[in-house]
C-alpha cells in the first residue's frame, strides 16, 4: 500500500494546532485511503474523530444518519446507553436506535421527522462534534471525505456553519476530487475557515502504481509483460486494479487470464451498468456515450457537440453537473471522464 508519509506528517501537525485542513486529490488518487492512513495516525495518539463518508450524504436524511452514528460511535458504540448518548449531542431530536448482529455492534438509527423538522435540526447534527468536546474536554477530529456532497445540500449550510464555528476544540479535515472546488478556497476563505493546510495530493506515478500491482499478485506467476498489460488496459487505475485482483484470485497472471477475468467482470455487472444507463436522462445518455467512445478532453467544442448530437454548450453543461453529482463522471486537468472503467467499456462495447 502506498503511504504518503510527508502529507500524513503535514496533516497531523496541523491538527495538533488546532487548526483545519482541506485535502484535494483527483478521482483514484489514493484520497480515501490517504484518509484512512490518518485515522490510524489518529487511533495511535488517542485522538477522538468523526469520519464520515459524505458520499453516503446524498440527502438531508441520509447526512443525519451518517452524522450522528459517528458522533455515538465516539461517545460509546454500544447500544447500552445510547439513546441517552444520543439524547446528549442531539437534544432535539429522538431517534429510534437498534443493533444489527450481523453486522457486529454497528448502531441503526431512524428519526420520525418531516422535512421541516430535517432542515431545522441540520444544524443540531453539526453541532454534535462541540458537544462531545465540551462534555469530555478533549479535542475532536471531524473528517468530511468529499465534503462537496454536503456543499451540494443547501439546507446544511455547511461553509456558514464553519466559519461561526471555529476555535472551539474541534478541528475538520475536508477532502474533495472537485478542482475547482478546492482552488476555489482562497486566502480570504482560508482565513475565515481557519484553513492552515491546503493538501494537494498528485496522482500516483507510473512507478508507484507498476509497485502497486506487483505486490498484488506476488504470490502468483506472472507472464512476462502481463503487469504492464493489465495497466495499460486499466488505464493506472488502483481502484479498477484492485477490483480486478479481487476476481482473478490467485490463477497465474497472463495476458489472455487478463482478458479473460476483464470480459467476466463487464458481464457480472451487465445487470447494474444497465440500470446506471436507463437512470440517466436522453441528453446525459448521448453525452456518456460520447465521452466513452472518444475522450472527454474537447467536449465544449462545436465538432464534439455537433458529431455526437448534444445540441449546445449549455446542454453539455448540465448533463456534466448531474452526471458530477450522480458521480457516473469527474473532472480533471484532462478534461470529463467516466468514474468506473467497467462501466465505460461496457458503454463502448453496446453503444
């Protein structure tokens, strides 16, 4: 596993002082994981933090739930005492609580509120992480990964609530795969959130990733060629690889294995590609084939637009912001790309 010691040393120093950082890396950087390095760092020093997925945040329920099973998870993890854990950091809001043994001590919460009630209280679940700090006058961690999810749901107001609520012994760790998001935060904005680390983190070398794959299938035989044939097919994508790994088992890595494991992964996925594809609307179905079919790089060019009948820039652009926020594609310095590399063959392959 690649470990980004430097960024990780960075991060924890700026924590210590108390003071926020936003952490930017491209789609299939290593962000994620990244994140998951520094909790370890974290869960060595005994430092309390919240960590949560804002990915799963695609509304203001779902937000409440991820939100507040940290802030329990922080305080006891148990059901013995939860409900009056919950009632602490959210006192305004009754939640049913339950466990799942199937899932080990994992919390299941449900909330009887109307949207009225979800807008208002929004604020009550941001405000949990204080809570706990003041309670148990200690520091708290709160690690928003890609927090342009919460950016996205305009009751939460998070970028408001922040910049009222600095100093007050919890600090936030915000990582976004949006580029423009982050460039966006200048030193005007990093002052009013108390940003003192801005983390740009680059996208693994060819090195790091040729490294990468052979500690995947060291325990196999591999042909001659194959390791570079499996990442110019998948494009050095360590999420798509990693993925690959998980089918091929432990069979020797040859090229025809590869081309093997990579038609059976497109076929066990038909069923869910088609129901990504049927999800989308007419314009943002043209667009997606497009991009799959060519490169995402020229799109707001009048031979792309007209070629692949999207109409206008205008059109172009919305389809790109709700394929963005249903994250079937991203952005980068190479223009729009499509987020899963299965799903892309798969476009090119029945469209």
């Amino acid at each position: 596993m690649i470990i980004r010691k430097k960024e990780i040393l960075e991060t924890v120093k700026t924590i210590s002082a108390g003071k926020n950082a936003i952490v930017y890396g491209p789609l299939y950087s290593g962000k994620t994981t990244f994140l998951k390095q520094l909790v370890g760092e974290l869960d060595k020093e005994s430092i309390s933090y919240f960590f949560v997925d804002c990915k799963k945040c695609f509304d203001e329920k779902s937000f409440l739930n991820e939100y507040s099973k940290e802030g329990l998870r922080v305080l006891s993890g148990k059901v013995a005492g939860a409900v009056k854990d919950a009632y602490q950091i959210l006192p305004n809001i009754k939640p049913s609580i339950s466990s799942s043994g199937s899932k080990g001590a994992e919390l299941s919460m449900s909330y009887s509120l109307t949207d009225e009630d979800i807008t208002k209280f929004a604020v009550d679940v941001l405000q949990s992480p204080y809570r706990i700090s003041k309670s148990r006058e200690e520091q708290i961690v709160v690690i928003l990964d890609d927090y342009e999810n919460l950016i996205n749901i305009e009751t939460i107001k998070l970028v408001e609530f922040l910049s009222k609520s600095m100093g007050q012994g919890v600090v936030y760790v915000l990582s976004t795969s949006d580029q423009d998001m982050f460039l966006s935060v200048d030193k005007k904005m990093q002052k009013k959130l108390a940003v003192e680390l801005m983390c740009s983190l680059e996208s693994f070398t060819e090195a790091q990733v040729k490294k990468e794959v052979s500690e995947l299938f060291k325990d196999q035989v591999i042909e001659d060629g194959a390791i570079d044939y499996l990442i110019m097919n998948l494009f050095g994508d360590i999420k798509a690889i990693m993925e690959f790994a998980n089918y091929y088992g432990k069979n020797e890595l040859t090229t025809r294995g590869i081309k093997r494991i990579f038609n059976s992964i497109i076929e066990k996925k038909e069923h869910i590609f088609q129901l990504y594809f049927d999800s989308l609307s007419v314009h943002q179905k043209k667009f997606i084939i497009a991009i799959a079919r060519h490169t995402g790089e020229h799109v707001f060019k009048g031979k792309f637009i007209n070629n692949n009948g999207l109409i206008s820039v205008p059109s172009v652009q919305t389809s790109i912001k709700g394929l963005v926020k249903k994250q079937f594609v991203y952005k980068d310095n190479n223009g729009i790309k499509i987020t899963d590399i299965f799903f892309a063959e798969w476009i090119r392959r029945y469209f």
